[in-house]
C-alpha cells in the first residue's frame, strides 16, 4: 500500500462544511459567523505518551481527546482537526483499528478531518485542532481573582498511579477503570461550553495538577491554596496505605494524562457550577480558593488538619522526564 492510498482508504471523507477539505495542498477553512479560531496542536509519541501494548483503537481515540481537551479549557467548540501520522511500516491491520478509534472520536464530536500527513519514522501521532469561541468569551489562564474558588471537573491521580503500575514503577495492579483513565482520557468540551461567562480561568490537566495550578496562579498573579481532601480521587485506598501513601500521593498531585478541567469560578457561583457538574454527569469538586499573592504566584497544599504540606514535585516536563 503507498502513502496516498493509505491516506485514501482510512483517513479521507468528504468535507461537509469546509470549503476544501481533504485531497488538495491545504485546507480551507473559517470559523463559524462571530466566532473565532481556538487552535492546538499535540504530538503523541510511542514510549513518551502511550505503551507500545495500547490498542491502536484507543489510540486513535486517544489522539482526538487529548487535543480537544485544550479546546475544551479555552471554552471552544471543536470543528476541524489536521493529522499527521509517522508510521514504521503500514501495517494494515494496525491502521484500520486506529482510524476506526480515531473517527470514533471525531464524529462524537462533529469534527471534520480536513488534512494532514504522512510518513515513515518512529510510530508518532501528531494533531492540530481548530474550535469556534467568541473573541472575548475565550477561557484564560489569566482570569483568576482573589476571592474565587477552585474546582476541579473530576477524579485526578488514577490516570498515573494506572501508568506507573504498568510499567512495573509500582508494585501494584491497576484497576481496569484506573487503565482506563489512563489509555481512554475523556475530553470536557461540554462543561468547557457551559463554563463560558462563568469560570475566570481555566486550563486542562495534561501535566499535572500542582503543574497545572502554577500556570494559573502565574498567569493571574494570585496564590492558590488547595486542600487536599477535597481532591476527587479513585485513590483512598492507597492513600491509606503507609506502605502505598507517598505514591499514591504524588500520583494525585504531580502525575499527568487526566485531562479533568481545573478552573476559578466567583464564590457566588458555587451552587451553579456544582449543579452544572451534576447535569454533565461529572464527580468534580471545588478543592481550593484563590488568595492574595504575598510576593509571588504559587501553590500551596494543606491536609486535614490544615497543616501546609512540603510538595517537591511538580508536573510533567518532557524535556526533564526519562
């Protein structure tokens, strides 16, 4: 099979609203009326991103909720994806199952595949995505003010403490719904719509809660404070374990791949943004407050007893991690 049929077979369709989609040297494409492009792009490499033993549906599935899960942290509507694909071989097999994940995904979400690439190499994923926000209704990491709370749209920890047994980092099992969080991210587009008008800073958690909080609180120049039994967590059970704790405690904190929305809403708007994580069906939790920065923006962390605890770790840096 050469690179054009391989394109031809899996990855074309016709464009439905695009005004050239696939086939030509690019796409043509616009935003709806009064909308503007939110654009991302993310690359999913084999050993830094994703076992070599996922199933390629998964993993087609993967790639389109992990990009639009940047989408769903500005507050935009996905409606184009580009894809780049670097294969070893074209296995035939292989491909199928990742294009059948891959347009799973897309048609979840209305979103037209208007191009891309292909080539040979290391088996590497790579996708930019295009959804419609407002141009002044975009969610920002810059929006948190002193006085908001901080809410979180779902369990953390599982997606890590899933990885790390896998490969064997601990000597545990992993659930099937912890390696699902894990191998099966699910991107917020919806909540990240309805939080438009309410939230007044948002950001997706790819690299790590106390990662993820930094990035707000340096963007908005605030403290944030979270407590730490008012993370969602399929964890309690480790977290218990003397033998299981700091583990299971990094994983809640510092570990990736959840894909959950961490943002700031007014207090006044506590009932509202709880009620809507009930409507969508979502275990989040409001799990700390925004605070004056005394001299510059961090983010600290308190147990029960409301005692700071000494986090040394931080988030996921690719260039930092083996």
């Amino acid at each position: 099979m050469t690179e054009f049929e391989l394109i031809g077979r899996f990855f074309s369709r016709r464009a439905a609203s695009a005004a050239v989609g696939n086939g030509d040297d690019c796409a043509v494409i616009a935003p709806s009326a009064g909308q503007a492009f939110a654009v991302t792009t993310d690359t999913l490499v084999e050993g830094r991103h994703f076992l070599p033993t996922i199933d390629p549906w998964k993993l087609g599935r993967r790639v389109v909720h992990v990009n639009l899960s940047d989408l769903a942290a500005m507050g935009a509507k996905p409606r184009y994806a580009l894809l780049s694909l670097t294969l070893p071989r074209i296995d035939e097999s292989w491909v199928t199952r990742f294009a059948d994940g891959l347009w799973h995904a897309l048609d979840e979400f209305d979103v037209e595949l208007v191009g891309g690439n292909t080539t040979r190499g290391p088996l590497a994923i790579a996708m930019t995505a295009f959804g419609d926000v407002p141009p002044e209704g975009a969610l920002l990491r810059s929006g948190a003010n002193v006085g908001n709370e901080v809410w979180v749209s779902g369990a953390l920890g599982d997606a890590g403490w899933a990885l790390y047994c896998m490969i064997g980092d601990i000597k545990a099992e992993a659930t099937a719904d912890q390696i699902a969080r894990y191998e099966c991210p699910t991107a917020r587009v919806a909540l990240g719509l309805a939080l438009r008008g309410i939230a007044t800073s948002c950001i997706d958690i790819s690299d790590g809660l106390l990662s993820e909080a930094q990035h707000l609180a340096s963007a908005s120049n605030v403290c944030i404070d979270i407590q730490l039994p008012a993370i969602p967590t399929g964890l309690a059970t480790q977290l218990a374990a003397p033998e299981l704790a700091a583990r299971a405690q990094h994983c809640l904190l510092a570990t990736g791949d959840a894909y959950e929305l961490l943002f700031t809403a007014p207090e006044t708007a506590h009932r509202d943004v709880d009620a809507l994580l009930r409507s969508t069906g979502l275990t989040g939790a409001c799990i700390g407050s925004v605070i004056e920065a005394d001299t510059s923006p961090t983010v600290r962390v308190f147990d029960a007893q409301s005692r700071q605890i000494n986090v040394a770790t931080q988030g996921w840096d690719h260039f930092a991690h083996d």
